[in-house]
C-alpha cells in the first residue's frame, strides 16, 4: 500500500511540474506570436520606405535623361519636321516605291546632290542645340565640322526611307547610348529594366532595349502617364503591365527644350526576383505580388501562396493595408499606387508563425514526453531502490521464521554492505544465543552500535548543560 502512495504521488508530482513548465512555455508562445503579428502589422512602414527610396532613384534616372542630349534630338525632329517632310516627298515623287535598295541608293544620292543647302542648315541646327546642352566642352571628343558632317551623312540616308526613319535614328541610338553607360556605370543606385522615349506628340518613339520599336501611335493611350506627365509638366510615378507582361514601377519625367515640352522619358523596374529578395532583406518577411487575387511575382513558399489566396479579404474602393491572421500564417497586404493607379495590385508581406512558435510547440510536447519518460524511470529506480534495500530485511526476517519454527542453531550472517543490516545481523545472533544457553557464542556488539551508544551518551551531559 505504501508503494501504491509513493508511486501516486510520485506520479501528481511530475504531472504538476509538466503542467506547469507547458503553461509557461504556452505563454512565451502566445507572447511570441503576438509580436510577430505586431511585427508584420508594422512591416508595410519599412515596405514602404523601400519602394521611397526605389521611386526617388527612378526618379533621378528619368530627371537625368530629361536633362540629357535627347532633348535636342527631340526638340530637333520637332521643329524641323515639316521641312524633312517636304523633302521626303520631294524624293518620293522623283524616286517612287517600291523601295528597294536601288530606289533607296538613288534617293540618298539626290538628296546629297541637290539638297546639300537644307543638309547643312538641320545638321548645323542640330549641332547647335547639343552645344547648348553640352556647354563648354561641347565638342572635347569630336569637333563640331566632324559632327556636322556625321548628321548630314545621318540624315541622307534616314530621308531616303522616309522621316520616320529619321526619328528612330535620331532617338532610339542616342537613347540606347546613354541607357548603357547608365547600366554599366550605375550612378543613381538602381539600373533601369525598362526605357522608353516620347515625343511631343506622345507618340511612343525609341524603346531602348528594342531597335525595332518606333513610332507607337497607341502609347499614351496604354499608358495615361505619358499624357499626364505633359499636362501637369512634372515628374510622375506609376505601376503598369508593359507589352511584354511584365509589371514595373515606373516614373515619367518630361523633357523641355528651348522652354518648350519635347517630349518624355519613361523609366521602369521590373517586379523581379531583385525587387523581391531587397523587400525581404528590408522587412524580414517573405515578399509577393498580387494582381487581383493571383500572384505575378513571389517568392512564397506554395503553402503560404495558398493560405494568401483563400483568405483574401473583400475587395474595396479604398486602398489600405489589410492583415491576414491563420494558424498557420500571418500577411500584409500592401496596396501599390503611384500618381495614375488604376490597378488592384498589393505587396504580401508573410512570416511564418511556426518560425518562431515552432520550437516553443516543441518543446511543449517534449515536456510532457520527458514528464512520461521521467515517471517511468522514477518508478524502475524506486522499485530497484526498494529492492536493494529490503533484501536484506527479507533475509534477516526469513531467519527469524527459522529460528522461530524451531531452528536454534540458525546463525545470520553479517557480511552486509551497510552496517545497520550487519549490527541487526549479529544482535539476532547475540539474542537468540544468549536464549538458547550459547552465551559464549555471542557476537560482541558491533561497532555501529557502541558508535551510536557512545553518541547518544555524550550528548545527554551537554543537554544537561545547556539546560
């Protein structure tokens, strides 16, 4: 019965203590989960910086290229288009199409030949405004005769094919020109993915990483930045879905010559793996894109893309931050607007509740594994404890049945490992030695005993003192 006890309350013991020790950690895991989703319910403050910084350094690209030699051309093809057209239809009526290369040689020719006047008026023109632009050292890597010579050359033959012709070689090479000195020298922190040129008109002329592109009659309808951009006469900032599918951060910024607008300059990043891994690196959450309820872009693991998708929040009007709250997950979703918006396109900012709750549920269930684990060794130990302890007793007491069923000859033995068994041991003998009339044979007391005869006695006159 006293094991059953001791083995019952052994057992409360370690049920308590578990208990106890998984309430605590179950409290540093509701604490935990709660900063995080105080964390991430924040996390759209630092998202948002990002995409600041992102906007500012588009913003020094475009104003940049603004400022740059493509508002001469511009300014150049605006101004002298009505004369490059009369002289395209000069040739045309000389030399009609088809236009092969014959047609286009002998156009060229006529050109040089009998329209060497207006060659040298639009080529010297041109190099006027650049020298405006260019200031001082206008002409510290070419003079300017070679340079007049090269745009009489230039303009022959692009009038040949016609004056489109002209405003593709006169926009798309000087902006591919400077597109690649900015991406290989990237001075502005951020290299543009996507460049396109404007003109007055807003007619799409030069797409820098494109030499077939020119003459886009339908770009400012696909994209309103463009036309807003020459209305309110000021750098812009937009999200758009360009020709190829992908999606950018874009800033337009307008291009003024001689006072007057020529033009504009639209400058993108692609939402990218780059963007996405910076995003990260700046909030410490996983980062996705949305457009409506699917994902252009995301470096989501595919639960946690899932888990997004099928708690989405209603759509409104409004454009505000929203939070996701699971088991399993907690998000921000982060609308995206710029000066045009007209997109329902949000950042999904993600963390994981089990990143910083999973180790805590762990060590909950270890607790009441090592709880099961630690009664049962406790039970073996107590068992084997009892054990060692009592067989001794179990001997001696089997010899007090011997003697007692009429064995007076039975002798215990005293070769125990602890001296009280041994004491008892040979007491028995002494006992039932001096009973039987063996007096002689009894055992001297052992020296535990006398230790504790001896201790007690010396301690009776000290009490007495003190008293």
């Amino acid at each position: 019965m006293f094991r059953l006890k001791l083995t019952i309350t052994f057992g409360l013991a370690i049920v308590l203590l578990a208990f106890l020790a998984s309430q605590l950690v179950a409290n540093a895991e509701e604490a935990a989960e709660r900063d995080l989703v105080a964390r991430v319910e924040r996390s759209h403050v630092a998202w948002e910086r990002s995409k600041q910084l992102r906007d500012l350094e588009l913003k020094d690209v475009a104003a940049a290229l603004a400022r740059s030699e493509l508002a001469a051309y511009l300014g150049f093809l605006q101004d002298r288009r009505k004369d490059m057209l009369a002289v395209e239809a000069d040739a045309y009526r000389i030399f009609p199409p088809p236009n092969d290369a014959a047609i286009l040689e002998q156009r060229e020719r006529h050109i040089r030949e009998d329209q060497g006047k207006f060659l040298a008026d639009v080529a010297g023109d041109l190099a006027d405004r650049l020298e405006r632009l260019r200031g001082p050292n206008a002409w510290a890597e070419k003079t300017r005769a070679a340079t007049v010579a090269e745009f009489e050359k230039t303009i022959a033959i692009c009038e040949s094919a016609g004056v489109n012709n002209c405003v593709f070689r006169l926009s798309y090479f000087p902006l591919a020109a400077l597109v690649r000195k900015i991406r290989a020298d990237n001075p502005y922190g951020v290299v543009p993915d996507l460049v396109v040129l404007a003109d007055w008109r807003d007619i799409g002329v030069a797409d820098a990483d494109r030499d077939d592109w020119s003459d886009d009659d339908k770009f400012a309808g696909d994209f309103p930045i463009v036309r807003e951009v020459k209305r309110e006469g000021s750098i812009l900032r937009d999200i758009i879905k360009y020709r190829d599918g992908k999606t950018y951060f874009v800033t337009a910024a307008p291009i003024f010559e001689k006072g007057e607008y020529r033009g504009s300059v639209l400058v993108g990043v692609m939402i990218d793996a780059d963007v996405t891994r910076d995003d990260a690196s700046l909030t410490g959450l996983s980062v996705g894109y949305l457009d409506g309820r699917d994902f252009f872009r995301s470096d989501l693991a595919d639960d946690e893309a899932s888990e997004v998708r099928h708690n989405l929040p209603p759509q409104t009007d409004e454009k505000r931050v929203q939070t996701i709250d699971t088991p399993t997950i907690v998000a921000q979703l982060v609308p995206v607007t710029g000066n045009l918006t007209q997109n329902d396109v949000r950042a999904v900012l993600v963390a994981r509740k089990d990143d910083v709750t999973g180790s805590l549920a762990n060590a909950r269930r270890w607790i009441w594994i090592g709880a099961a684990v630690l009664f049962v060794l406790g039970i073996v130990a107590m068992a084997l404890s009892s054990w060692i302890f009592m067989k001794p007793y179990v001997q001696i007491d089997a010899g007090i049945y011997e003697v007692s069923g009429g064995n007076r000859t039975y002798v215990w033995k005293d070769d125990y490992r602890e001296e009280v068994w041994a004491s008892l041991a040979n007491s028995l003998n002494g006992m039932v030695a001096s009973l039987t009339g063996r007096g002689d044979e009894m055992q001297p007391a052992d020296a535990w005993a006398e230790n504790l005869m001896e201790e007690t006695s010396d301690s009776e006159p000290a009490q007495r003192d003190a008293g």
